[in-house]
C-alpha cells in the first residue's frame, strides 16, 4: 500500500515547481524575444490539453496572442512560430 502523502508537502512542491517553471519560461521568452504571457499561455494549454487527450489549440492562436501583447518585432514573432513548429 502507498504512503499517504501529505496536503502541505503537496502544496509546498507545487509552489516550488511553478516557481522554477515561472523563471525558466521567462528566461526562454527573453532568449527567443517572445511575450513571456503568450508563452506561458501555449505551455499550459499544452499541458491541459495532453492531460485531457484532446489537441491543443493551434500555433497561430499563440503568435496572435503575442503580436496583440506588442512590445515584439515580427521577427521574433515568427521564431516563436517556427520554434513551435517543430513540437
């Protein structure tokens, strides 16, 4: 039988993984001069996707997100869409 785990040892690791998650997707979006909220969005709907077992929604959703957030060239624009297309 498995040890019962403990509410606030679960809480605590969730916590300290969306923390470490929180700086390695901003550090990706400032690698690739992507909007670190468009980013994280795409990484969580593929996230909740997969765990539904359903398709995520498309690229093209995402890169609309981050040319409406601005602040990005098109050029950055793109390599979050041809990084993307590679997943």
């Amino acid at each position: 039988m498995s040890k019962p785990i403990d509410e606030d040892v679960m809480r605590q690791a969730c916590t300290t993984a969306l923390l470490t998650f929180s700086g390695v997707v901003e550090g990706t979006a400032h690698t690739y001069g992507v909007p670190v909220e468009a980013l994280r969005a795409m990484f969580a709907d593929m996230i909740l996707y997969q765990r539904a077992g359903v398709a995520p929604m498309p690229v093209h959703v995402f890169v609309t997100m981050a040319l409406e957030l601005g602040g990005n060239d098109g050029l950055s624009t793109w390599k979050l869409a041809e990084g993307l297309s590679r997943v």
